[in-house]
C-alpha cells in the first residue's frame, strides 16, 4: 500500500486502483488482526478511490465499489456503528441491483451476498422483520444459481437460510415456506443440511 501510493501519487490513473485494491487487502488483514479502527480507515480511503474511478468509468469500477462498500458496512457493524453501516450497505445493494438487471449471472451471488450483509445490519439495529425480508431477498436473488449448482453457493445458501430462520423467529413470523421448500431440498440432498422429521418446518 505504502508504494502504491507514492506510485498513485505520480500517476493517479495508471496506480490509484491498485492501491484500492490493497488497501481493501490491507483492511481484511488488519481486521483479522483486531485492529478495528485501522481497518476501517484503510477501507474508507478505498471507498473514496474508488467512488471517484466509478465516477469517470462507471463499468470498470463500480463493481469493485460496491464490494469495498460491502466491506466498509462489515466494519462499521463490528465498531457499532450500524446507522452508517446501514447507509453502506444501502449503496452497495443499490449498485449491485442494476449491475445484476443487465448482468444477473455476474452479479446475483454479489447481490446475494448484499442482502445478506444489509440483514445483518438491520438484525443489529434489531429490525428483526426487516433483516428476515433482507435474507429472503438474498435466498430469492440466489435460488436459482443454487438449485442448478449447487456447490458454487452452498455456503451463502445455507448461511442465508439460518439467518433468515433466526430473523423469523426474533421478530415472530412465519418463515415463507414454500419460498424455503426447494432450496431445503437442495441443501439436504447435497448433505448440506439434515432432513427435517415430520412436522418439523
């Protein structure tokens, strides 16, 4: 990061993506290592790049805008500052919406994946009806991709599903069972969930 910026500094067109680029590596790792607020100062600064490269070349960079947006909510959420995290996470699902209408099999597992983080968001803010319809958006967005392979959305499939339960149940409503039925089905035919016994939902 340190000498992508003193290059991004000379040449800003040629080296200031790749430094976003690292400075979203370099907030994972810093995450990783509890260090909170570094990490999300790096992913702030990646934001800022970032919203300006997607501002001249909307098709190469908001993509990669909406996942450090994506980041950038995940760390807002884990310092507890889940309004702005909310702000976040709004955007990336905004930009990820239309980039999956002209692209869905590019963007729908991004998109998904969105809906997920935004659910947690809300679950936090304790929105708990509003996190549930956030995960099933994520489960609709996802379900196709899912029944006809599987194993390239297993785990934000199931990750999905259990949050979406846990939501249900905090804010006391009935899961959509028939939305559930086929992607339950999927998951216990890969032996990625156990079968559920009779009356069991």
């Amino acid at each position: 990061a340190a000498i992508q910026r003193e290059l991004a500094a000379a040449r800003p067109d040629a080296f200031q993506p790749d430094l976003a680029v690292s400075l979203n590596n370099l907030s994972n790792h810093l995450n990783a290592l509890g260090r909170q607020d570094e990490a999300l100062a790096a992913i702030e600064e990646a934001v800022a790049i970032q919203r300006e490269l997607a501002a001249t070349r909307p098709d190469a960079f908001r993509p990669v805008l909406a996942t450090s947006l994506n980041n950038l909510s995940i760390r807002l959420d884990a310092l507890g500052r889940r309004e702005k995290a909310l702000v976040a996470i709004e955007e990336a699902v905004a930009i990820r919406r239309e980039l999956t209408a002209a692209r869905p099999d590019a963007f729908l597992p991004d998109l998904a994946t969105s809906f997920g983080a935004r659910g947690r968001v809300l679950r936090g803010l304790e929105r708990h009806g509003d996190a549930a319809t956030s995960f099933a958006d994520g489960l609709v967005a996802i379900s196709a991709l899912f029944l006809a392979l599987p194993q390239a959305a297993e785990a934000l499939a199931q990750g999905l599903v259990r949050d979406y339960f846990q939501s249900c149940e905090d804010a006391g409503v009935e899961p959509d069972k028939e939305m559930l039925a086929p992607i339950n089905a999927k998951l216990v035919e890969i032996g990625a969930m156990e079968a559920p016994e009779d009356g069991d939902t």
